[in-house]
C-alpha cells in the first residue's frame, strides 16, 4: 500500500524533521511538500531528508488567497495516481492510527468498502504553559490539551483520501469532491470541514494539532500569517489565541511514539 501525505507549509524549517519522520514512521512512503514563500531553512532541511525519503517539493513564492486550496487542487491533478491513499494536513498537526502501529493496518478495513474518503477528528492543543519556543520535540513539549468531544476545536476533521479516483477540492481544505463521498471511522457522512452533528470518534485515527505552540510563536509569526484556506491577509487576534489555546488535560497519545521517533530524527539527519 502506497501512502501519500500532502502539505502546504511556511518557515517550519525548525520543526520539519519531526513532522517528517513521525508521519514516515506511522507509515507515508511519498510526501508533497508545498513551500509557500519559506525565508528560513526549510530547504536546507528538505535537501537532507530527500537524501532517503520520497519527497517532492514545489515552491510557492507569491503571496495568494486560499493558497492551500490552490497546492491541494495542484496535488489532486497531478498526484492522486501515485498512492493509494492520500492524507493533506498542515505542519502542525500530526496524524496517527490509534490503535494499529502504522497506517497500512489501520486502513485495510477501509479499502473494500465503497468509500472515497476519511475524515479525521482533531484534538486541540494549547501553548503547555510555554511563553518562549522551547527546544526539543512538539510532540513532547505541547502535551495539555481540551479532550472533551464536545469542545468547538475537536469538531475539525481532516481528510485521507483514495487514490486512483477523481477528486478536487471544494471551498474547504478538509473536505473533498469525491466520487464516493466522504465518511467518519464509524461510517458516518461528512460534507463540511467542521461537524455540528456529531462528537468526535477517535476509536481508529486521530490528528493532534498543535495550533498555538508558545506565545512567542504566536506574536512573533502566526498572529500575522494569514490563514492558508482563506485571506493571505487575515491576522489572528487575542480572541484566536484565547480560543484555541486549551490546556485543560494533560496527553498521553504521543508516548509511545517518543523512543521511534527520536531514532527516525537522527537516522533521516545522519
């Protein structure tokens, strides 16, 4: 099974090599990476990881609304036939099966059934009490969250979609125009990005979204970054920050990752 993991990021050059060898380590073979307007070392650090992972870089220099609609649309029309599945998620989020190890278990229930589509639930994280970006892991530094189904932010999903099939995007860059439409891991239909109707299930896969990082983070890059789906120019305020940053439970969902994942870090920088 072929597994492709789709991405659209800015000046993450810091935090790449986790974000890459956690999601080859839970089973990607093929990445493609969509670099809007990167300034830091993002490439110095993809050049390094493309020394032994499968991964295809396209620049994007130009400041765009709905930049990730249009790098979603590009991957649909050109890569959807290389994989067999395809994941489009953001820098900061991680994707993981939640009880198998690696992708190719979890998704083989799902292959035969006549579906295009699945939806993944997101839990929402805070800042973990950092003020500065600390050094270290994201998975291992940000561990405080909002676990409630019912909290707004875990109402997100982001999609795995078939490949082989036609697909594009829609006005939403968690859900798409599938042939066979889009359900949840308990078979339910979703048609937006963000579900009203229905509590999270994270019974089989799940994303954390490390949406805040520190406050440092926060004033320093994201408060002004512009939202990828939406206007390039769009500023996050203090009500955003407010919002998203939960940090009532303390996450344990990473901790049986950590000793694999650090291996898979210094063997893709070696």
């Amino acid at each position: 099974m072929i597994l492709g993991l789709t991405t659209i990021q800015r000046n993450r050059g810091r935090w790449l090599a986790e974000w890459f060898a956690f999601h080859h380590m839970v089973g990607f073979n093929k990445f493609y990476f969509y670099a809007h307007m990167c300034t830091d070392n993002t490439f110095e650090i993809l050049n390094i990881l493309a020394r032994k992972l499968e991964i295809v870089a396209i620049t994007i220099p130009d400041v765009l609304n709905q930049v990730q609609l249009v790098a979603y649309q590009h991957a649909c029309q050109n890569y959807m036939n290389d994989v067999d599945w395809m994941g489009f998620i953001d820098g900061d989020e991680f994707l993981f099966p939640t009880q198998c190890d690696s992708f190719h278990d979890a998704l083989i229930p799902y292959n035969s059934q006549p579906i295009s589509a699945i939806a993944v639930y997101n839990i929402n994280f805070g800042n973990s009490g950092h003020i500065t970006e600390p050094e270290g892991l994201i998975t291992e530094n940000f561990r405080r969250c909002v676990a409630d189904p019912d909290f707004g932010t875990n109402r997100r999903v982001k999609s795995i979609v078939k490949g082989k099939q036609p697909v594009s995007i829609t006005n939403c860059s968690n859900v798409f125009n599938t042939t066979q439409g889009t359900v949840d891991e308990q078979g339910r239909p979703v048609s937006w990005g963000y579900i009203t109707d229905k509590l999270p299930s994270f019974d089989h896969f799940r994303f954390n979204h490390y949406v805040c990082q520190s406050r440092e983070y926060f004033d320093s890059f994201k408060s002004a970054s512009g939202h990828a789906d939406a206007g390039a120019t769009n500023v996050r305020g203090e009500d955003w920050w407010e919002r998203f940053n939960t940090n009532v439970d303390y996450d344990t969902s990473m901790e049986r990752f950590y000793d694999k994942l650090k291996e898979t870090i210094a063997w893709l920088m070696s």
